[in-house]
C-alpha cells in the first residue's frame, strides 16, 4: 500500500499532466490522493513545497531508469550511446517536468524546480559511464566519458530543438 506522500505525488503528476501548474488545487490533489488537505501540508508545506518534491521525484525515477536502460543495454550489439540518447529524448518528450528539468525550462505552466541542466547532464554521464564502461574496449575507454557527455547533448539539443519530422 502506498504511502501518503507517494498517493499525493502521484495524484499531483496527474494533475499536471491533465493542466498548468497554476490551476493545480491543492484540495484537488489531497482528495484525489485519498487524503486530508492537512495532511498534504504536514508533508509538503505549501504548493511550492509539492511541486519541488514532484519535480524531484520524476527526475530521480529518469534518472533511475536511465542506469538500469544503460545497464540492460551496455552489452548488446550496436551504439549503446545513441540507444542512450534516443531513449533519453523519448523518455523526457513523455514527461514534461523531466524535460523542463533536462532544458532548463521554466515556463509558467510548471511546478518549481531546482535542478540545473547541467547537473543533470554531469549525472546522466555518470550513470552511463558506470554501465558502459566495463564493456568497452580498453582502447577506448579514454574517449568514454567525452563521448557520453556528448551524445547526452545531442539528445538534449533535440529536446529543444526537435528535428523536421517532414524530412
């Protein structure tokens, strides 16, 4: 059974994913969380208090599945890099606040943040370096951590600007 605070955060992603930010109720979120609206203040303060644990969250499960995607894919045939970058590109089109994270981001629509992209960035490379680098070669295990970071920009850089799907 989930706790109270995982019932408000996801009843919370719900909510921004169906509207902005500032129409996001509180009241709205306890209730459909199955909760007391106290109780949602005891946990997380205020507004600005949920949508940083909310933020916080969703990055932390990115980031998570972005290690153990990494890990699954490391040894297999092919470019794990570019499997890396399109599963990240794929993965944050799917979730805004994991974007807005990723891009820096910070329309009015969107709950507070405190990531900075390129923390994000520096620890996407670490995950990847971590489960790629036992399967690469020894030659090229210099060149690793430049190619992660670069192929993590790439996806990024496709976030922000996605290429003509006409073409």
């Amino acid at each position: 059974m989930p706790t109270a605070r995982e019932s408000l955060l996801e009843a919370a992603r719900t909510a921004v994913d169906e509207r902005p930010w500032p129409q996001v109720r509180m009241v709205e979120v306890a209730a459909s969380a199955g909760v007391s609206r106290q109780t949602l203040y005891n946990e997380f303060g205020d507004k600005a208090g949920l949508g940083r644990a909310l933020t916080d969250h969703r990055v932390t499960g990115f980031l998570e599945a972005f290690r153990e995607h990494c890990a699954r894919r490391s040894a297999r045939a092919g470019d794990p890099l570019a499997d890396a970058a399109d599963w990240i590109v794929r993965t944050a089109r799917a979730d805004r606040l994991v974007r807005a994270s990723l891009t820096g981001c910070r329309c009015a629509g969107m709950p507070p943040a405190e990531h900075q992209p390129g923390r994000l960035v520096a620890e996407l490379r670490e995950r990847a370096l971590r489960a790629l680098a036992p399967h690469t070669a020894p030659q090229g295990r210099d060149e690793l951590p430049d190619s992660c970071e670069t192929a993590i920009r790439l996806a990024l850089s496709r976030l922000i600007a996605p290429p003509d799907q006409a073409n």
